[in-house]
C-alpha cells in the first residue's frame, strides 16, 4: 500500500471508530525544536544517562546534580511552541474525530494546540511540589529559584522541592490510570512519534481493538499494528485532515 492509501485507510479507520485515542511521544515535538529521547544522533538519551540525572533516587541522593545536569533540559522546553502534528490532533478533537490525548510528552504543547483532553501520562512541568509536605509551587518558583540560588530549591518547611514529572522509579501518575480506563473504552489507537519503548505507557497499545501508528522509525509494536506509517507527523496528520474534510 503506497503512502496515499495509507491516508485514505486511516482516514477510514477515523470514520469507522466509535472512540479515537491519540497516544503521543516525544517524536511529535522534534518538529517544535524538542530533541526526543531515542532518535540516533540527537536523542536526549545519548547525552544524558536519564538514570543518572533524572531518576527519583538521584533527586534524593544529590539534588545538585538533578537540577543542574537533569532537570535543566526540561526547563528549556518551556518556550516551545505547537507544530502542525500538535494543531491536527486539537481540530480532531473539536471535530469530534478524536476523545483525547494521552501522551508521554510533559510540554504542553498539546494544551497549547487546543487540545482540551489531555491525558499527560508522564507528569508535566507547569508545577512542582514539596517532598515533605507535599505543598505545591508554580514552576516558575522553581526555576527562579533555580536562576538565584546554587543550592536546590526548598520549601518554606525546609523540604525538598521536586517536579511533578513522573522521574525514573516514580510510580505513575493519576493520569496514567485514567489513560487505561479511557484506553479500554476506545477501538482506535493512533499512535504519534513514539518508539513505544518505555512501559507502563507502551502497554495501552494492547487495550485498543485497532492501532495506527505514525513514526519515522520502526518501532517495537509495528508487527502488531493494523497500520503502520513512516513518515513525519506534521504530514501526515495534515494530510490526514485533508482527507477527512474532503
Ligand atoms: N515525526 C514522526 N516521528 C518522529 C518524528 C517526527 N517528526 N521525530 C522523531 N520521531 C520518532 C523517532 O523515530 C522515535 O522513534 O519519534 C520516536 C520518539 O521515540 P523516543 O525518543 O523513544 O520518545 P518516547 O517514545 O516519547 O519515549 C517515551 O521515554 O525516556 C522516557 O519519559 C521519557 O516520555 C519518554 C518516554
């Protein structure tokens, strides 16, 4: 099947589904400037060993070194603006063509695109909260904090400050558990710019009757996928829109 088809059979799938589910990862961003994790060359994972700098244990151990080689690289995503692929999947939502986004992704760019059902099944970074007394603190604390002050950033109790991104070896966030309940309601998965390497979130493939995957690289699910694209998200998905207004 060349390319065309592809489109017009997922276009198909779209109509034919009762409840569309996007699930999204790091690869939707690359378009925005965001480098994702795995992509050979510039992904984040080949500079950064995420267990050394941005794992909960080292958060613990040396929160030095988890703000200043970790965390920092997810400060500058803040700036980051919506591309194309991040636009479609909010006009499919409003178009009711899609219920929602899960994704892996803590850029809000999602929400930045429109999109209202969210589902940010790795945390996000718009707040952080304290370690002892759980109080929570806008980011913006945190970073200023962060830009002033060497030490890592306290809470007024004396406790440690920490994101609210899900870090290696946190157990999952209320949005993950609402993720699979909403996973187990739909019949079409469409994935976009994930390798699905990282479980629990590569596990809501196996909820959904149907699953469409749009990625540049080959990824550990495509065997089992009804349809499988190879391409950039940003064309696709405006392609996919094309066809569906059409
Ligand atoms: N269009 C489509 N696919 C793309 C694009 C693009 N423009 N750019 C990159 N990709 C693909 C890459 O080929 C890669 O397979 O997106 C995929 C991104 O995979 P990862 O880098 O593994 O990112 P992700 O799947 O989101 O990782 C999941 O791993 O480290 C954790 O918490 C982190 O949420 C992250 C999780």
């Amino acid at each position: 099947m060349n390319y065309s088809e592809k489109i017009k059979q997922l276009a198909g799938f779209i109509r034919q589904s009762r409840r569309v589910l996007a699930l999204t990862g790091a690869g939707i961003s690359t378009e925005s400037g965001i480098p994702d994790f795995r992509s050979k060359g510039s992904g984040l994972w080949e500079k950064v060993d995420p267990m050394e700098v941005l794992s909960v244990q080292v958060l613990k151990r040396n929160p030095q070194r988890f703000y200043r080689e970790g965390f920092v690289h997810f400060l500058k995503l803040e700036n980051a603006r919506p591309n194309p692929a991040h636009e479609v999947l909010g006009w499919l939502e409003q178009r009711e063509f899609l219920a929602g986004v899960i994704t892996q992704n803590i850029d809000g760019l999602h929400q930045k695109a429109g999109s209202q059902r969210v589902m940010e099944v790795h945390g996000h970074i718009r707040t952080g909260h304290c370690m002892r007394c759980q109080k929570k603190y806008p980011m913006g604390f945190i970073r200023g904090k962060l830009d002033t002050d060497i030490n890592p950033p306290k809470c007024t109790c004396g406790g440690l400050l920490r994101p609210d991104v899900a870090l290696f070896g946190d157990a999952m966030p209320n949005d993950f558990w609402r993720a699979t309940a909403e996973a187990e309601q739909a019949d079409l998965l469409l994935v976009v710019g994930s390798s699905l390497s990282v479980s629990p979130a590569n596990s809501l493939t196996r909820l959904v009757e149907r699953v469409a995957i749009i990625n540049l690289e080959p990824t550990l699910y495509d065997y089992q996928a009804d349809l499988v694209i190879h391409e950039k998200a940003s064309r696709v998905l405006l392609d996919l829109k094309s066809q569906l207004e059409g």
